[in-house]
C-alpha cells in the first residue's frame, strides 16, 4: 500500500499548478463578480491535452485514469479556482464516459476528438424539475419517427447550457407505465439546437462563471445514428458515469478545503492583535488543524476509490463516502477560513467568503448527503430500505 504519488503523477500536478498561474484568485473574483463562462482558462487546458486526459489515446485523450483526473481536478480547485474552475472542465472527464464504453468507433471519432480539443462543449442533461433523483421516473419524451427521435420535455441545473453546443441527453422512450425495472430510458448525445431548445439561467448564489440552467426541449429532433447503445438501457449506461462524478467532486471538494485552510493560515501568521498574532493562540490554531485532518482523511477515500475504479472492482461505497466526507471536511474548511479572518472573512478581498459559497455545491451535488448515508446503510450495513 502506497500513498505517495508516482513521478508521473506529481508531474500531472506540478504542470497543472504552472498551467493556473495566470488565473489566480483575482480572475476568479472578477469571474464570480461579473459572470461569463472562463473561455481563456477552458482553451488553455484544451491546448495543453488535459481535458481528455481519462479519453482514450486513439481518439487524441491522454488514456490516463480516475486517479489522475481526480488529481488534476483537485489541483485546479487548491489553486483559488475552487468549484468555478473545477466545473468548467467537469463535464469532460465523466460526461462522455458512457460513449467511451458503449459508443459505436463511429460515435467515437465523431464525437471524442472535438471534445478532448476544446472545440466542443457539452451539458449532462438528466436532471428534471419533478423528479430530481429519482431519475427512473424522467418525464421527458422521445418518440421515433423513422430515422430520428422527436424530443419533447424539461430539465433542471443543467450546468454550461449556455455555451455549450452538444448535450448528453437521458429521455424517455417507453412511457413509464410500460417500462419494466431500469428499461426505459434512452441515451443520446447529440446537438443543441436552440431553434428547439430554450435555456434559462438560474441566478445562484456562487460560481456565477459556469451557468446552471432550466432547460425546455420542443420537438428537437435526434438522428438514430446519436444515440448510444440500446433503445431502452440508457439509464444502466450512465450508471458508468456517475462513480466517476462522485470521485471527481469529492477531489475537487479537497482541493477547494485546502485552498481555504492555506489562506486561513495565512492570514492567522500575519493579523496580529494583542501584540501578536492571532495564529499563536489556540482557540485559532486548533480548528485549522482540525480541518487539516479531515481533509486528510477524507482524500484517502478519494483516491482509495480512484484506484478501486481504475482497477476495475466495485467502487459505490467508496465513492459515496469520498464525496460524502470531502463535502463535509471542505465545508468545515471554508467555515473555518472565515472564522479566522473574523470580520474580514465577510469580505470579497479576502475570497474565502466565495470559497465558501462555493463549499455548498458538494454538499448538494449530484446527490444529496442524505441519500449518501442511505445508500451505505443498506448497501454496505445490510439495513432494510428507507425510502
């Protein structure tokens, strides 16, 4: 058991920490000030091959694993990027796995390379606004007509519609009265026509740089040839995603703790007050500490994960607690941050009021810590089904 990192994966780190450089604390700010999606910084990460860095190498990725897109986006968000940065590439690593394991070569030289170059940009639209996790009861319709599907229906938090011109799309094509266990529902991945597809912001509270949207589908029409894999099976299809997105929160979540804990320690050394600073006494020492340990933990389950799934053994447990404690440590990090700083914690110069704005996204995202723990009780405790 080894928890040192490779040659190879401290160099993943260190070229990420370089590639950051010029978007630091400040241009992240101005971006959750004023809005606007980071093109710059999603072109610089397509330029130097990060953004296909878990996609096969035929196909231009970097054929790497988990592990080191966890790394990577960990490393973003540790920078100042936080959940602003982080986002901006998300969809990349997990989004377009169900085409790399059950796509067509075609599907697959058509769709992957622009991706990996950044030409493309994607949104996973599962989500629905009556339906929210209960994802086998999706209300959104598509019907065949010959040779293509017509798309009709609604979905919510959609992140990146706004720029994005391709879409992952889960919709139903049996109605669900019909449809029997987890069949039913079909996966495409296809173009955003947005003469058929009509996409609101949904104003929040932070990452103001990556948009989440209400999205409304009328009559979008889907070739055949967009489809991936079966009629019917796309909800076992994006099940391959979905440990993967928690893995990749859940390090990105470490990186924003970690961010947060630096500054707080940083400003606990230099604020002196009663003739000295403020770091020496340990009412402000030993919460940082505190958090410095939970962040350590909980990154062991991270990347314990990462390697389960990059070994190809079962990972569900793993990846569920990974996002569940990282949340959880990254939050207390972020608290902490603010409370160090006291007052000025409450002030945007000092950015760890964003850094906690932000903490709130893995806690809800993608899945609720509330279903996080029912999940391990009856999966790994063996207790009766609560919901």
């Amino acid at each position: 058991m080894d928890y040192l990192l490779s040659a190879e994966q401290e160099q993943i780190r260190s070229a990420i920490e370089k590639l950051c450089v010029p978007f630091d604390d400040d241009y992240w700010a101005t971006k959750d000030r004023e809005g606007g999606f980071p093109e710059d910084f999603h072109r610089a990460l397509g330029e130097a091959g990060w953004l296909g860095i878990a996609m096969p190498e035929e196909y231009g990725g970097a054929g790497l694993g988990i592990t080191e897109a966890a790394l990577m986006m960990q490393t973003i968000a540790s920078t100042g990027a936080g959940l602003s940065g982080a986002s901006a590439v998300h969809m990349n690593i997990f989004g377009l796995h169900p085409v790399v394991v059950f796509g067509t070569d075609e599907q697959k030289r058509r769709w992957l390379p622009p991706l990996i170059q950044g030409k493309d940009k994607a949104c996973f639209a599962v989500t629905e606004p009556n339906t929210g996790l209960n994802t086998l009861k999706l209300a959104t319709r598509a019907v065949r007509e010959g040779d293509h599907y017509v798309v009709t229906g609604q979905k919510v938090w959609i992140s990146t519609a706004q720029v994005a011109n391709k879409m992952l799309l889960l919709a139903r094509t049996t109605p669900v009265e019909e449809a029997k266990g987890t069949d039913g529902l079909s996966l495409f991945y296809t173009d955003l026509d947005r003469s058929h597809v009509e996409v609101r912001e949904i104003e929040k509270m932070g990452r103001k740089a990556v948009d989440s949207n209400q999205v409304f589908i009328d009559g979008l029409r889907i070739p055949v040839e967009d489809r991936i894999g079966e009629e019917g099976k796309g909800f076992n299809y994006i099940l391959h995603g979905l440990n993967p997105e928690r893995i990749l929160i859940a390090a990105e979540a470490i990186g924003l703790g970690r961010a947060a804990l630096r500054r707080a320690a940083e400003y606990a050394k230099e604020r002196i007050v009663f003739d000295r600073p403020i770091g020496q006494n340990q009412g402000i020492q030993h919460p940082l500490a505190k958090s410095w340990m939970e962040l350590e933990a909980a990154n062991l389950m991270v990347f314990k994960a990462a390697s389960f799934y990059d070994s190809g053994r079962q990972c569900a447990a793993e990846a569920n607690a990974a996002k569940y404690l990282a949340a959880e440590a990254c939050f207390h990090a972020c608290e902490n941050a603010i409370f160090t700083h006291g007052g000025m914690g409450y002030a945007k110069e000092y950015h760890v009021e964003r850094y906690l704005r932000e903490s709130w996204i893995p806690r809800l995202a993608p899945v609720s810590p509330q279903l996080i723990l029912c999940f391990i009780a009856e999966k790994v405790l063996g207790l009766a089904k609560s919901y």
